[in-house]
C-alpha cells in the first residue's frame, strides 16, 4: 500500500510538472510578426507542426530583445539518398527553416527542407521555385533515412525497456521477489499473460507469441508516455508507425493461421455452395480491415488526445485579453493538468486495446475446431 501511493504521489508530481512545461513551452509574446504563437492561426499551425515528425528536437523559442528568433533544442543526424549518392549532415545546417528559403549546399547538391520534407535542387538551380499551389517545380523529394524524432523517441522507447527487462531478468536471479524498477514491470507482464494472451489465444498456444504480446504492449505504452513529455514525441500518433504495428499483427496471424482458419475463410463448412462463394469475399475483406482498425483506432486517439491537450494550452495565450495572464494561464493549467491526467488512462489504454486485440485475431487463427 505504501509502495502504491508512492508510486502515485510520483505521478501526480510528473504530471504537474510536465502539464506546466508543456502549457508554457511555446508560448509567449504579444506580436504576431515575429514569429511567436500568440494567434488563433499561429496556434493552429503550430499544433499541426507538433504532430508532425521533424529533423530537430525544439523544446521551446522565444524573441531576443534584438528580435531574433532563438530555438532551444538539439540537432539530429540527416541522412538522405540524392542523385549524387548518400549525404550525411546535421539538422543544425536548415537552422528550423522548414519553407525552403533557406538552401543547404550538402557538396554536389543543394537541400531545402519544405513541411519536414527534404528535396534536392535541380541542377543549377539555386532557390526552389514554387507554383501556384505551392508545389515545388524545381526541386524533387530525396529519399530520407534520417534519425527524425519519432525514430528517436523508438530507439529511447527499446532502450528503456531493454534496461527495463534486463532489470527484471537480473532480479529474479537473486531471488524470487524482484525489487527497484521490476517491481513495477512484473505485475504488467503478469497482467498481460494472465489477462490477455492466455483468455484468447488458449493455455496450448499462448506461449508462442508472449514475446510479440509483450513488445507491443510496452512499445506502445511507454511512447504513449513519452509524448505527453515536453519533449514532444508523437510517435504513436504518426500513420506509418501505426501502420507496420498492425502490418506485424496481420501477418503473425495469417502466417499462424491453421487449416480450420484458413477453411472458415475461403471455404466455410456446413454451409451450403452457394453461400460460401458469398461469404468467401466477405470473409476476406473482414481479414484485412482488421489490421486496419488497429492502425487507425491508435493514430485517431494519439492525435486527437495531443491536438486537445495543446489546445487547451493555448488557451493562456487566446484568454489573456479576458481574463489577464494570471486568469488565462490558471485556466489553462488547470484543464491542461486534468487532460493530461486522463492521457495518461488513455496511453494505457491503447496499449491495452492494441495488444488486447493482436491477441484476439491470433487466437482465432490458432483456435482448434471440432467438427461433428
């Protein structure tokens, strides 16, 4: 008991102090030409910038009394395929320009970054030339193999839970109670084989895909953490994460799929002719839009949950006429506090949802039927 209203009082503490950092970290300044986020429009843009991935980490900006732009962050390496083979740089070289003004001379071609998309220059060109739409016309997307933010935030996830799990395995060798951090992470595992893979997937098969089970779980719920940092990761909330999250579902479960799978699929027994060529397409258009619920359920709920939370921040800058800096931000922290309380039910959640239905399409793909 002692253990758990530690263990709450220290997320209670997290959460205010990351509520408060987040509710202040983009905020401030009174003028709109200069780059600060103090209109309904800057906001708008600046949340849509947030769930975006991005080439840099920028914890915060602000105006110097020069009125100078200055970002706070760090750089992260860039690593893109051109037409003159592999370039290596910093982000650091685009200095968070990101609309294309701003022409990086990577040896025998020339970058510009437009929307987080890099595009090579075409030969002699020395500016990007825009039309009507705002299309670049004179400059192509490179191949991209950067370590962006969201590639960042899944390498900072799997070291955390390698030290995590490595924690684990070394407290059971010296005895039967792990203590420090696996005292926290042996009650999920627990809670995961007990709870969700052997129900659905069945005592004969469950062992055989605990390690993926497991993997998913934490993957997703220690990013689902990792975004409502100020550090601003949006991994879960990026479609093509989500995407290969449930492409690895579909395909551990097509490739463990038995003959009576696969049979009640294509070929349902005890029905008649007819009805089988019917219900075969249908049967196999519900195959493929599991993986797709899967995907789009985690996508919707990060991105909207990010968007609300950020939105409410923003409220400080918006309510400042109407209610003073003092009104607008004890508002804006306040429900900023109370969301991000529920965000952190809701990174459990998905986690829970995404591993608790994984495990429910592999279970009826190994599933042993008796046909009388």
């Amino acid at each position: 008991m002692m253990v758990a209203n530690r263990t709450i009082k220290f997320l209670t503490l997290l959460t205010l102090v990351f509520s408060s950092l987040t509710a202040f970290a983009g905020g401030g300044g009174t003028t709109s030409d200069d780059g600060r986020i103090n209109t309904k429009e800057s906001i708008d843009a600046y949340i849509k910038h947030h769930l975006a991935d991005s080439h840099d980490f920028s914890l915060f900006s602000y105006t110097n009394d020069a009125g100078e732009r200055k970002h706070i962050g760090f750089p992260l390496p860039v690593m893109v395929k051109t037409s003159k083979g592999i370039k290596f740089f910093m982000s650091s070289k685009f200095h968070h320009n990101d609309d294309g003004t701003l022409v990086v001379d990577a040896g025998d071609v020339k970058l510009v970054k437009i929307h987080s998309k890099i595009y090579e220059l075409d030969n002699g060109a020395t500016e990007v030339a825009f039309d009507d739409a705002h299309h670049a016309t004179n400059a192509q997307k490179v191949l991209d193999l950067s370590i962006t933010k969201s590639v960042f935030g899944m390498l900072f996830a799997g070291l955390l839970m390698f030290f995590g799990f490595r924690s684990l395995a070394s407290g059971y060798k010296k005895g039967p109670i792990p203590t420090g951090a696996a005292r926290l992470l042996e009650p999920l595992v627990l809670y995961v084989r007990d709870e969700i893979a052997r129900p659905n997937i069945g005592e004969k098969h469950y062992r055989k895909f605990m390690g993926f089970l497991l993997t998913v779980f934490f993957f997703i719920w220690v990013l689902n953490l990792l975004g409502l940092t100020p550090l601003g990761f949006n991994v879960t909330g990026q479609i093509a994460v989500t995407v290969c999250l449930a492409l690895f579902t579909f395909f551990i479960v097509q490739f463990s799929g038995n003959k009576d799978y696969w049979k009640h699929i294509f070929w349902m027994p005890g029905v008649p002719v007819l009805m089988k060529l019917v219900l075969a397409p249908i049967e196999v258009l519900g195959m493929l839009t599991k993986p797709f619920s899967l995907f789009v359920r985690l996508f919707a709920n990060i991105t909207a949950g990010h968007s609300v939370v950020m939105g409410i921040a923003a409220l400080m800058i918006l309510l400042k006429a109407k209610f003073g800096t003092a009104g607008a931000t004890g508002i804006s922290f306040f429900l900023t506090l109370f969301l991000t309380i529920i965000e952190l039910l809701v990174a459990f959640l998905q986690a829970y949802i995404f591993t608790m239905l994984s495990s429910l399409f592999i279970g009826m793909a190994v599933e042993e039927h008796d046909h009388h």
